[in-house]
C-alpha cells in the first residue's frame, strides 16, 4: 500500500488470498483487487508488535519484513468492509 509516497505493508482481512496467475488479491467474497486498484476500508496503522497481538507471529513476521523507514504497518480491521476503485 502507498500513502504520499511512502509504501506500507498491508494486512488484509481474514479470508482474503493471493492469486498467482492472473496477480490479484481476492476478497472474501470473491471479489478481485488488481493492482494499481485503490481500495477503502476501516483500519489503520501498526506496530509489529500491535500486528502480533491482533494476527500472530507469523502475519506480524511477513509484515514486519517488508515494513518501510516509519516501521509501521497499514491493516484493515477485522470486520472491515473492503470497498474496491477500479481502475
């Protein structure tokens, strides 16, 4: 994710997977995220430590690892709807 010129790690919510081939992210309800798409949704920004509380170790770990300079990471929250911008 890119907030005024600065990329974040983005923790989607749960039920969301990656596709490969084509390359999207899939939304619960099966609706597709392309990139270069802009997406809305409740959430905020996080610690690694913070992520680890809500998600785990292991989802705070990949996060943590592509975090930027501010060490911060972008996540929606657990029921947040996720509204898609096409392109």
């Amino acid at each position: 994710m890119e907030l005024e010129g600065v990329q974040y790690p983005l923790v989607w919510p749960a039920g969301t997977r990656w596709q490969e081939d084509p390359t999207v992210v899939v939304l619960e309800d099966g609706e597709k995220v392309e990139p270069g798409m802009t997406v809305y949704g409740g959430g905020g920004y996080l610690y690694r430590d913070h992520i680890e509380e809500l998600s785990g170790s292991a989802v705070a770990e990949a996060a943590e690892r592509c975090a930027g300079p501010t060490g911060e990471i972008a996540f929606f929250n657990i029921e947040s709807e996720v509204d898609v911008v096409p392109n």
